[in-house]
C-alpha cells in the first residue's frame, strides 16, 4: 500500500518511520520516497495498524 506522508521531511524522519512500521511487523517491506514524501508498506497488518503507528510516530499518514 502507498501512503501520503506530508511530514516527512528528512532522513530522520524516513528512519522513524521504517522504524515504528518494523516495529508493528518485523516482516514488513518499507520503501520512503522522500522527494515525493510517500511510504510504500508491503505488510500483513492492514491499513488501520500501520495508519495508526504512524500516527504514534508522530507522522500521520493517508492513503494515496
């Protein structure tokens, strides 16, 4: 799935981010394009659980 980050700003903010996303599920492929400020999430948790540890992370998400 393919999320709209608008906070996402820089490499800390990528490394927060795959951080809070590999947390929820180990397993999980991130991808960050950060001159598009979009996370490409391959996971088994749905959209919910990784909206919501986005959100925890202090990068609120939307779907593209």
């Amino acid at each position: 799935m393919k999320l709209n980050v608008p906070d996402m700003s820089c490499g800390h903010c990528t490394a927060t981010i795959e951080t809070a996303l590999k947390a929820l599920d180990p397993k999980a492929e991130v991808e960050t394009d950060l001159a598009e400020r979009t996370v490409n999430v391959r996971s088994g948790q749905d959209i919910g659980a990784i909206k919501a540890a986005l959100e925890k992370a202090g990068y609120p998400a939307q779907p593209v």
